[in-house]
C-alpha cells in the first residue's frame, strides 16, 4: 500500500447569478424566507448551452494547473454527478477527450450529494492499493435544469457548478478514514421518478413533472442531520480521532441550518466550518470541492490541517472522510 495526497484543487461556477430577489418574480417567495430557511442569498445558474461536462472540464483545467500536470500525467478521470450530459457515454470520457487524454480509464459515479464523498474514497483506494498513480476527481452539477420550474420548494435550493481534486500516491497518507453509507427503502423522499428504466419518460411524466427533482424537505432534513453526525463519528472513530482534533470541516452546502446543528453536536466553532451556501446554494456533487478549493484558495485549509469531508442526499446515502492536508 502507498498513501495518497492532493496535489491540485480547483473550482468553476457559471457567470449567470441567480439572486433571491430574482427568484422572488418567478415563485411566491422571498429573500428572507429563504435566508432564514436555508442560508442562501444566491446562486449560479448553467445557461442554455453549458452542460455538466463544460463545468467539469473548466474545473479540471485548473485543477491540473494548480498541481502544475499535464492532461496526460493522469491515469483515471472519475466525475460524480446525477446530472450527466447524457444517460451514457459517461461524462468523464468525454471530459478526458476533451482534455486531451482520451485513451485514458473514465467513469461517471452516481451516487447524488453523496458523489463526491463517494468518489474520494474510491479515487483514494485506487490510488493507495497501486492501480493508479494520479486521478482526477470531479464532483460536477448542472440541477437548475433539473429542477421542477413549478415547485417553490425545491427550484429554489440548488445551483450549478464543478470542483475538481487531483489525487497522486504519496508517502505520506492523507486518507485517514471513510464511512460510507446508504438506504434506499424510501427513494421517494428525493428522486426523480422518470427518464429511468422504471418510469422512462411519457406524456404523463411530463405533465406531472416527474421528470423533475421531487422532494420531501422536512423528512430529508432530520435524516441529514442524525447522518452528518453519525457519518463524522465514524469516520473520525475508524481514524482514531476525536472531534477536537479536526481542525476544518467541509459540510456538502444543501442548508445552513443542517450544517449549524451538525456543527452544534460536535463542538466545532463556526470558523472552523468552510460555508458558501449564500453565494452556490445547494450545487449536489460539486459542493465540497467547490468549497475545499476555496477554503485552499484563501488558506482556510493549511498543511498538516485535520479535515472532515462529510455529505448526504438522494439514496438516500451519506458518508464522511478524514483526511490530512499536505
Ligand atoms: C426545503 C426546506 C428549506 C424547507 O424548509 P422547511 O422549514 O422544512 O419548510 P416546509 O417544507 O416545512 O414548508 C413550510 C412552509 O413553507 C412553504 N414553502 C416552501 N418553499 C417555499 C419557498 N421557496 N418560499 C416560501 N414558502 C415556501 C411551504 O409550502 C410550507 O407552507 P405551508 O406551511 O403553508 O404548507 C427544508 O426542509 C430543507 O432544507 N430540507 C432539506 C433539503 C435538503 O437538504 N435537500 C438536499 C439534500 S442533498
């Protein structure tokens, strides 16, 4: 086993801002119900010609340029998304090809805001166990397409964007500890229902908009709570750490209030938690290397800082990873 570290962060958001107020002339909405409920003040939006494979492209190019590599230096391009250009080819291929590294591995995971948590743990066994030597990891999302323009509740919540990590094997190892997990009793609490094998899409699906994200807010907000907590403790326990010794934690950004209860049970002061939720909103899979590019970026995150990457959504799945900075 060799460790694994980063070597390279970056970020991309759309330029189109979409601010409350914006949203207030489309919904019977306002500016302070949604500050208050979910700590968003605006968020960016894809235009109509910008897929998830643009974001992720313009994230990895700098994420690349951050770790000073070629395209070609990376052995696997991995991105996590719900939201891909298409049902298949992956996205990831077409990333890679368009990177200039197309004889490359290139798969799409699926696991929705869990993805990138997800895909850190995969990526970083690939790399520790010697399959691969670099990988880039992106987490990338385009859902203001995919939501429900007639549901207040949900069209309200998410933006679109991409962040993007490259992982390298190292000496010294920066994965501490992951916990992964899922239930998918209730898929019904947040789905989207049609486009799949099961319901694919008809007329009725496009009249009742079950093409769209559908969610159940109240039940999934007390679930992402008690699996934000649930998933640090784990993840901390199997890395032989407590909660005082975390030095950053990097919530996936789908409520300023999830994240505030989650940050009230560990102990943890607000400076020590990396928020942009007012500037994205809930961007999915891209919400914390968006956020962890950051927090890089302005020297929140430090060399030798104990890390928490933790996450929840769609599955419904969450999970957590603790990891060292280098
Ligand atoms: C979506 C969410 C912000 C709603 O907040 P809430 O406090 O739970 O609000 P409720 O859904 O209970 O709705 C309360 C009222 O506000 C209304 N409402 C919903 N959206 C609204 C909006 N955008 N503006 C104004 N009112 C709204 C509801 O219709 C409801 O009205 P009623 O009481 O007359 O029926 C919150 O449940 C949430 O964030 N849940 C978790 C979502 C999440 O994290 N999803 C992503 C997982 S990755």
């Amino acid at each position: 086993m060799t460790g694994v570290k980063i070597v390279g962060v970056g970020h991309y958001v759309p330029e189109r801002v979409i601010d409350n107020f914006e949203l207030e002339k489309w919904f019977d909405t306002s500016d302070e119900w949604i500050t208050t409920r979910t700590g968003m003040k605006r968020r960016h939006w894809a235009s109509e010609n910008e897929a998830t494979s643009d974001l992720a492209l313009a994230a990895a190019r700098k994420a690349l340029a951050d770790a000073n590599l070629d395209p070609t230096d990376v052995d696997a391009f991995i991105v996590c998304t719900v939201y891909p250009d298409y049902l298949f080819p992956a996205t990831a291929c077409i990333v890679a090809s368009k990177l200039g590294a197309p004889n490359k591995a290139a798969f799409d995971m699926e696991i929705a805001c869990s993805g990138f948590i997800y895909g850190l743990t995969v990526a970083s066994s690939l790399v520790r166990s010697g399959v691969y030597k670099r990988i880039l990891l992106i987490g990338a999302e385009t859902l203001s397409k995919l939501v429900n323009p007639e549901d207040r509740g949900t069209a309200i919540l998410f933006g679109d964007g991409a962040g993007a990590v490259v992982l390298e094997a190292s000496e010294e190892d920066s994965f501490l500890g992951s916990e992964l997990g899922a239930d998918g009793s209730k898929p019904q609490l947040l789905l989207v229902e049609a486009g799949g094998s099961r319901h694919p899409i008809d007329e009725l699906a496009l009249e009742e908009k079950t093409d769209r994200i559908h969610m159940e807010g109240r039940e999934v907000f007390k679930f992402a709570v008690t699996k934000m907590i649930e998933a640090t403790d784990s993840a901390l326990a199997k890395a032989n750490l407590t909660k005082a010794d975390v030095d950053v934690l990097i919530p996936h950004q789908a409520n300023k209030r999830i994240i505030d209860a989650a940050m009230k049970y560990l102990e943890m002061p607000s400076d020590k938690c990396v928020i942009n939720i007012e500037e994205y909103g809930n961007t999915s899979a891209a919400s914390i290397p968006i956020a962890l590019s950051e927090a890089v970026g302005d020297g929140r995150v430090k060399p030798g800082d104990t890390i928490v990457f933790v996450g929840f959504g769609g599955g419904l799945s969450w999970g957590a990873v603790a990891w060292k900075w280098q």
